[in-house]
C-alpha cells in the first residue's frame, strides 16, 4: 500500500514551480497524495484529513510544526524538504525522530555557479573597469593591474556545501585555493585540493575572497575593518554568506578609503537596507536582491532531489542528505 502524503509550502508562483514539470505527477505515483497544497494560514481547515499522513515534500513557505500540528499527523515519519536551509522549521521535527531531508546541497550548485562568473570577471578587472569608463571615458580605464585566470588565488570562507562545491568548479581553471574554515582537517583539505589558511591570510593573499561561512551566533559580525583593509590592490570581496557576518560600517569605511577594491553582495543585514543606506550609492559596492539561490527552470532539481532521497527512504537504502541535530547545528 502506498503511504499516505501531502504537500506543504507557500510561495510566490514566479519563484518557479517547485514540483512542476511532472515532478507533482511522479509524487502522485509513488505515493497517495492529498489533493490540496497545505500552508500555515490554513491548516486547520485541512487538519482532519492529515490523521494518515506518513510523508511530506514541502519547499519554500513550509510550516514550523507545533504541538497542535503533530497531534493532527500521529503517523507522520519523514519529510522531504525541495529547498535548501531547513533552520526555520527543523528542530520540532529532529527532536521528534521524523526523518527530514534537505535538497540544500542541490540548491548550493546556483549560489556556487553565480560566485564563480563572479571570481572569472573580477580577475579580469571587469567591475572596476567599467565604473572607471564611465568616469574616464577612455581605455585609461583598464590601465591598472589585472591578475587575470591563471595562477590568481582565491580565498574561500568556509568550506561547506556552497564552498566545496565551488571549490570544485574552480579546478577548471588554473588558480589557487586558499580556504578558511576553522573545521576543515588536513585530510579533508588535501582531498579537496585546498591550502588551509588564517582569516586575515586570506585577506591577505587572495585576490578575490568568497564568503561562504555559516550563519551562526558566533560567526556574527566577524568580517570587520582590519580584514577589508588588508586585502591587496584591487580585490574583491563577494558575499553570498549572510549580511551580518559582515561588520558594515566598517566595510563601507573600507571601501571609501581604497577605490581600488570591489564588494560584490547578495546578501545584507537588514535586507534589503534601509532606503537611505550608503551601500546603494557607494560607487565600488555592487548590491544584488538575494538572487544566488534556485530560481525558474532550475527549481525542479530541487525536487527531484526529494524525489530520490524519497524512493531511497521507501526502499530502505542509506539517505544522502538527511538533516540530523549535528548537521543542524552547522548549518547557517
């Protein structure tokens, strides 16, 4: 008999469709699908017909599970997340025992593919070209150091699913990689083909900096002045990590003082900032909506990714990518 399953999430349909393309139909198959899409405001209203709910797929908008909802789903065993970070909603369901997967490795390959067009242009200069032709109006405007794709270092921030990832595609190229991430062994750096560094090294050395560190209390405004200032002539700093890790007036302090340096950020705290703030204006700052993540045509490799960690949990194989209380507490 197939279990019993429901969807829940609740978001904007020009995100793209999750579980569009088929996906929705192949669920259907696999398992006996309620009809309805469930989300906060009206679960009640669904409740009574969820009493025999094993199985959830959900994406962006799912529910953060309280006592009431449990109540309404005994038999509930396992959910299969089609999105990335679960830290909104996961732990209700992790102290509980239920089995929940993430396709946030899935969604780690959008963010890494946006930062490494990222790296290949500001090693070619190209966003602080353009904003000196625009003010010098000649090819004077490209007279100044570019390292260029080969040999250039790279400092990664972190070396978790976005930064592993994008680690690997930069092996395309002839660059170097230096990381910073205090839980990266040795090994794991050799495997990874990485050279373990300091936070200020890094700085220091690379010509463009990733951050990709976790959101953790202790990681919060932990990029400040001395690290921004440190950085040599004409680097980047592309952020796809979390605003508050950043300390922003001193990073804006930074880039006011040397014209020569670039922040690339999709990602800011508050975000978006207030209406007032410098880092619309500021010449050397290009600031992005949070568009690294999954969107259109890609998001239905999110749940494919569900889809496959489903048909595994079902057959009783090993799962890829679930999430327990030691990946929750790493993740940002």
């Amino acid at each position: 008999m197939r279990p019993k399953a429901a969807m829940f999430h609740d978001y904007p349909p020009g995100d793209g469709d999750v579980f569009g393309a088929g996906r929705r139909e192949r669920i259907a198959e696999l398992t006996d699908l309620y009809p309805a899409v469930v989300t906060a405001a009206d679960f009640d209203r669904h409740a009574a017909a969820l009493a025999e709910v094993e199985v959830i797929f959900a994406t962006w908008g799912m529910i953060r599970f309280e006592d009431r909802h449990f109540a309404a789903m005994p038999r509930l065993r396992a959910v299969f997340y089609a999105a990335g970070n679960v830290k909104a909603f996961a732990t209700p369901l992790v102290e509980r025992g239920i089995v929940l997967v993430s396709a946030w490795e899935t969604n780690a390959i959008p963010v890494a593919e946006m930062c490494l067009s990222q790296i290949l242009l500001s090693l070619r200069g190209y966003f602080r070209s353009v904003r000196r032709y625009r003010e010098l109006r000649t090819h004077e405007a490209k007279g100044f150091p570019r390292p260029g794709v080969n040999g250039a270092t790279v400092g990664m921030l972190g070396m978790g699913k976005i930064g592993t990832r994008l680690t690997a595609l930069l092996r395309d190229y002839p660059l170097r990689v230096i990381a910073y991430d205090p839980f990266l062994t040795a090994g794991r750096a050799v495997e990874l083909g990485v050279e373990p560094v300091g936070l200020e090294e890094a700085f220091r050395r690379a010509a463009v900096v990733c951050n990709h560190i976790p959101d953790l209390p202790d990681t919060r405004g932990m990029l400040r002045g001395e690290h921004f200032r440190a950085m040599p002539d004409g680097a980047t700093f592309v952020n796809t990590g979390r605003g508050a890790q950043v300390v922003e007036d001193d990073l804006l302090a930074v880039l006011r003082e040397r014209p020569d340096l670039t922040a690339l950020v999709d990602v800011t705290w508050p975000e978006p900032p207030a209406p007032g703030s410098p880092l619309w204006d500021l010449p050397n700052l290009v600031i992005s909506p949070h568009i690294g993540g999954t969107i259109g045509d890609e998001v239905v490799r999110l749940a494919d990714t569900a889809i496959e960690e489903y048909e595994a949990w079902a057959a009783g194989r090993p799962l890829r990518h679930r999430v327990t209380a030691e990946v929750l507490a790493t993740m940002g």
